[in-house]
C-alpha cells in the first residue's frame, strides 16, 4: 500500500510540497512583527504632534493633517483605495475612525498618550519620601506607579515600600474620554463584508472547476475530437470553459438563498459593484484555468489530474484578502498583492457595497487583466494551437 502511494505524483505534492508550501506561507511570509503597521491621520491642534511622536513609536506612519471636515468620507475613500487607516479628531474631544483592524489598538495607545499629557509618565519612579508613624519621623524610599483603570475617582493605595495610584479612565480635561467609531464593523458590515467575498471566491474558483474539466476531456479524447471539429475552436473551448460556470452561478444562488433564509442582506449580490467584480473575477478563473489547462497538457503526461489549481486558488484568496484582511500582511508582500485583478476587485466590491463609492480607474485595469488572461488562456490552448 506505502509502494502503491509513494509511485503517485499527487502523494509526492501533498505529502511534501504543499506542507512546505502552507510553511512558508503562514511561518515565514505571515510571520507577525514586533509592531503593527497601520496608517494613522491626525487632526492639526495643539496636541497633535506630541501625539504622533508617541505613536511613532509604535511603528505606525502618522500624519498631522489639515482640512478634513468629513473624516468618515475620507476613511471610505482611503478604503476604495485598498488603503485601511484610522483618523483622530483632537478638535474638543478626541474622536477616533477606523476602517483599520488595529484602530482599537490605536485607541487604546492614543488614550494612554492623552494621560500621559495630563499626568506624566510616572511608572517605576523611585523616590525618598518622609512620613510620621508612631509619632517618630521616618525616612524611606518608594517606588510609585501611576496606572489608569474604571474607576470613578483617584486612589492612592500602600503596600510595603509600593504605592499605587490609580487614575480613572475618562478624564473631564479631554471632554469625556476617547469616542471610538469603528467604520469598518458597524452594524451589519461585518456579514456584507463576509458574503461579498464568499460570492467573489465563487468567481474565480472556475480555476479549480476549469482545470479539472479540460483534464478530464483531455483524458477521454473528448478535445482531440474538439480539435478535429469543423467548428470554431474559439467558440468551441470557450463554450466548454463557460460550461463550468453553471456550477459557479449554481452555488451563488444556493448561497443567496441561505442568505435570505438567515435573514442576511441578499441585497448584496445585486449590487452594481458585486457584480461587476464578479465577472471580473469569473474571467481571472477561467483564464488561469485555462493556462493550467495548457501547462498540463504540454509539460506533464499520466493520468492524475493536475495538482496546481488547489493550492494556487488558496494562496490566492489568502493573500488576496478573502481568508483574512489583507493589512495583516507583510509590506512587501501587500505592494505586490494589491495589484492582483482579485484583491482590486474584493476591495472595488466591498467599497462599493458598504460605501457606496467606486474606485473605477483603479478597477478597469485589474478588470483589464483578467480579460487578458482569459485571451491568452483560449489563444494558448492546444485546442487553438496544435501541440
């Protein structure tokens, strides 16, 4: 039986090769740094700079801006962008937006910061301090901690040589606190934002189905035949590829249903934007389905089926930003990411979904890509080209 495994191909793939594939994905290219990367814009005033320096600290890019009366706007238009990021209002009181997973941490340091503006960094600070006990006048030394916490008033607590003060978390000085509006979680974004990418995924899994198609028309001498047609070749393989796209439109509407029966917004899936990034990514699927269609039939020989389309769809919707968000990547790996005809169009649909707004230059070009992949997917195929 251990023979029998060992002499197939596809054993050898999974066996070893996609291990060390979802190693270097999730050990090495998804490794968590030591400080999170987010974007953080601040409202010119009197206490922004020293709030940016503190930030900075922290690995975050901060900028003091100037003339943004409508800061949720310019956070949705930064989100059409692929750009999530956190804006601090410190006009009165401090109001921080966010389309950003980290914007709660971001609220939590600038909340610190603002403490740290009233009352001092006092933490570990030793001091000699002279206090009567006994009727006696004593000399001793203390170290002092300053910490902030819910509670309603200032305490100073003793033990031994420690003294503890404890600050309440919502001071008058700052209006109240830190308000938190976090744009990117509000009521009901968090389903739009899971079934828009459930439906593009169906889009470009035409890969998968694709693929597996051709090799098993390939196998069964069905695209010889195709070849020998005297119909058009084109018309021909395009219609066997669109073929599989009535499976695709099949779990989509399965999906719709589930939808509406759970009480979740279908309304998602007719939306002009949905829409249109579905069909951009349908044709990115059958384009590399196609392509990996070719590169079988012309550089392998057996009967197993092809074992690329499996991995290469989850690395893509991975790092496209459909698994998890996509701002919890490395750098490197986002500017390189971000220009995939998937990621463009998962952020078109989302922004166009929960926003109301259409990045459509940005989106062209991406849209343009998976034309032309699906093009060099039917121009390269054997069916077109005789081998």
């Amino acid at each position: 039986m251990v023979k029998s495994s060992v002499r197939e191909r596809q054993v050898f793939f999974w066996v070893i090769i996609f291990p060390l594939m979802m190693y270097i994905i999730f050990g090495v290219l998804l490794q968590s740094e030591d400080k999170p990367r987010v974007a953080v814009y601040i409202s010119n005033s009197s206490t922004a700079e020293e709030l940016a320096e503190r930030l900075r600290r922290y690995n975050m890019t901060v900028e003091v801006v100037e003339g943004i009366d409508d800061p949720i706007n310019f956070l949705k238009k930064q989100a059409a962008l692929g750009r999530p990021a956190v804006y601090v209002a410190t006009n009165g009181n401090v109001t921080i937006y966010s389309t950003s997973v980290y914007g709660q941490m971001v609220e939590g340091l600038v909340e610190r910061a603002l403490y740290f503006q009233q009352f001092g960094e006092f933490r570990n600070i030793t001091m000699n301090l002279l206090y009567v006990e006994g009727g006696v006048m004593h000399n001793g030394t203390y170290k002092i901690d300053v910490v902030m916490a819910n509670v309603s008033a200032i305490s100073v607590s003793r033990n031994g040589t420690h003294i503890l003060v404890t600050i309440p978390r919502w001071s008058p000085q700052f209006g109240g606190g830190v308000h938190y509006v976090d744009l990117s979680t509000g009521i009901g974004s968090v389903k739009v934002a899971w079934l828009v990418r459930m439906g593009l995924m169906i889009g470009f899994y035409l890969m998968l189905t694709v693929a597996f198609t051709m090799y098993g028309l390939h196998v069964t001498g069905f695209l010889k035949r195709l070849y020998l047609s005297p119909k058009s070749k084109y018309v021909c393989l395009l219609a066997v590829a669109l073929g599989s796209l009535v499976l695709s439109l099949m779990s989509l509407f399965t999906i719709a249903v589930l939808t509406y029966l759970v009480g979740h917004p279908v309304s998602v899936f007719t939306n002009v934007g949905f829409l249109i990034a579905f069909i951009s990514n349908v044709m990115f699927g059958l384009g590399i389905g196609l392509l990996i269609s070719v590169a079988d039939m012309r550089l392998r020989s057996g009967v197993t089926p092809p074992v690329l389309p499996t991995p290469l769809f989850l690395l893509l919707a991975f790092l496209s930003g459909y698994f998890l968000p996509a701002e919890l990547l490395p750098e490197g790996i986002i500017n390189v990411v971000q220009n995939l005809p998937t990621y463009v169009a998962r952020v078109f649909a989302e922004t166009a979904v929960l926003y109301e707004l259409y990045d459509w230059w940005r989106f062209t070009t991406a849209f343009s890509a998976s034309v032309a992949i699906l093009v060099g997917g039917l121009l390269l195929h054997p069916v077109i080209k005789r081998l």
